[in-house]
C-alpha cells in the first residue's frame, strides 16, 4: 500500500541555533531563500505524499503561518519569473492537504511523532526530519517500497566516520547489506560514545513507520534526559524482527547546527543555476 501521509516534527526548541530560534523556528531558518522545511515538504511530496502532517509548538507560530495557502505569494513568486518555485508553493493546500498537531512540551522525538496520531490515522506514515535536508526523494521511495514489501518499518541508514557516530541512533546489523543497500537492524543505540558504538551506521532522519509503532511509543518510558526516544520504539521492532534499513549514499545536509546549515546553504546554493555561478565566482575572488 503507497504510504500517504508524512509526518514532519518541528516542535523542538533548536537551542543549538540560539540566539536565531528566540524567535525564527530552526526549521524555517532559509537555504539561501527557502526554508529548510520547504526542502523537506517538496521531498516528501515527490516521494507521493498527500497528507502532511506538522508537529509545531506554541511558542513557533511561524511555522503556522508557512504553512497557510497564499495564492498571493504563488502569484508574486511566478511574476518574479520563479514558475518553478510557484508550483511548489502551489501544491501545498491544493493537491497536499497539511495538518498542524501541537506538542505542549519538547518532550523527545518519540513523543512528538506520538502527537500525530489521531491526525496520520490506522496507516504506515513516513517521517522527515526538517533539520535534514535530502538530495531527492529516492531514499524515501525506498523506504515505502521496502515496507511495502516486508510489512515492517524501515529506517534510512549511512556509514560515517567513526567520530561521528555519538551524535546519531546507531545500529547494529547481522549481515552486511544486500546490492540494493537493504539490511535487517537487530539493535538500535542512541548516541553512543564512539568507543562502544556498534556499527558505523547511523539512522538519518527518514523512516517508513508502521502504524503499530503508536501503541509501542505510548508505552515507552521516558530515557534518563527525560524524553520519550523514538531510538526505544526502533529497538522494540528490531528485537523482534520488524526492523529494517536502507543503507544509502543519498546527498544529505544536516542543518540543525549552525556550521551545518552554512555548508548546506553553501553547497546548495552552489547548485542552482540562477545564483550558484554568481557564488562561485565571488568565493573564487575571496580566496584568490
Ligand atoms: P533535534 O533534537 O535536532 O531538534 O530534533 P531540537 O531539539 O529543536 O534541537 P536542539 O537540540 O534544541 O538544538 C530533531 C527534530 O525533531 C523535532 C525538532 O523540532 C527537530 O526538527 N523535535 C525534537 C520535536 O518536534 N519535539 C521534540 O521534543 C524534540
């Protein structure tokens, strides 16, 4: 079955990125001049969702307002001469339906996909970490197509430097990955020292969840730091063999620090074909 809705948590505070998130959500913080999250949304809706679903907070309400249909902005974006542009911001409202759930706190990631519930419904759902921003949608259609024939949940998955590793959930597998980059996860730890990581294979911030994970993650503890750990909920399908993952090479930019967002905007900037020779021919007569 075509996984339909996504659901996308911003509800957290983003105090790395503090003084900018006092009062510009990190997930809105622009690549060049596009939200992150608009990078986030178009990815999820080239993979074929309809139905996005936003777990905000309160105290974000420019997330609120991003996410309102403006036929007056498509309007001024296309006379601008960006029609591309347009009929991305377009779609949102039209053919994609959003929803907005509330966290009341940043109680862990586990707990905010928890919030969506009512709005994803009895069904699979994909979520996208707006703090990660993707090169296509490949990796995601992976994900559906690979839940869709095992039945189980399936996590995006890449091999870092070591050194890496205690900033991610870190998995451990039996066997090493088939040709197509598929692996059963037998274990999931979150942010292990480098020292006693597992594997060198971290989850990135895609997944294909079944709905059954709702029912796991309602009754889950809360970690030691308080919050309710998707990490826990993975590694209660793993153990039971319902848990597998994509080993991909997809291009990925993690935005949620500042160093990380200035090379993704610096990267993808670099990309596009209307600013991207303008940036390189200025950094090129800064270092010259
Ligand atoms: P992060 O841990 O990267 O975001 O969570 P954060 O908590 O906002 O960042 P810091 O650590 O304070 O700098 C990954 C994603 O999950 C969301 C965040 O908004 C982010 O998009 N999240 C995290 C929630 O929605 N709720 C939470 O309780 C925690």
């Amino acid at each position: 079955m075509a996984i339909r809705t996504a659901v996308i948590p911003a509800a957290g505070l983003g105090t790395r990125f503090l003084p900018a998130t006092k009062s510009v959500p990190k997930e809105l913080m622009p690549i060049f001049d596009t939200p992150a999250l608009q990078y986030v949304m178009d990815e999820a809706i080239g993979a074929g969702i309809e139905h996005l679903v936003i777990v905000s907070n309160v105290a974000k309400p420019g997330l609120e307002q991003y996410l309102v249909p403006s036929a007056d902005v498509v309007r001024r974006v296309a006379a601008s001469g960006r029609e591309e542009l347009a009929e991305r911001l377009g779609r949102i409202g039209s053919t994609v339906s959003t929803s907005i759930v509330y966290q009341d706190q940043p109680r862990g990631l586990g707990h905010a996909i928890g919030c969506a519930r009512a709005a994803v419904g009895g069904e699979a759902f994909a979520v996208l970490l707006p703090d990660e921003i993707m090169g296509d949608s490949s990796l995601l259609m992976q994900l559906a197509a690979q839940h869709d024939a095992t039945g189980s949940s399936a996590v995006g998955l890449k091999r870092v430097p070591p050194e890496e590793v205690s900033s991610y959930g870190c998995v451990t597998t039996t066997a090493a990955p088939d040709a197509n980059g598929v692996v059963q996860v037998t274990g999931v730890v979150e942010k292990p020292r480098m020292e006693d990581a597992p594997s060198d294979i971290i989850i990135i911030g895609r997944y294909v969840l079944d709905a059954g994970i709702f029912d796991v993650l309602d009754g889950l503890a809360p970690a030691p730091s308080g919050e309710i750990q998707l990490t826990d909920a993975l590694l209660e399908r793993a153990l039971i063999g319902r848990l597998t993952g994509i080993v991909s090479d997809i291009e990925r930019h993690d935005t949620g620090t500042p160093f990380g967002w200035l090379e993704a905007v610096i990267e993808l900037t670099l990309k596009r074909e209307d600013v991207g020779p303008r940036l390189k021919a200025w950094l090129e007569s800064r270092f010259r």
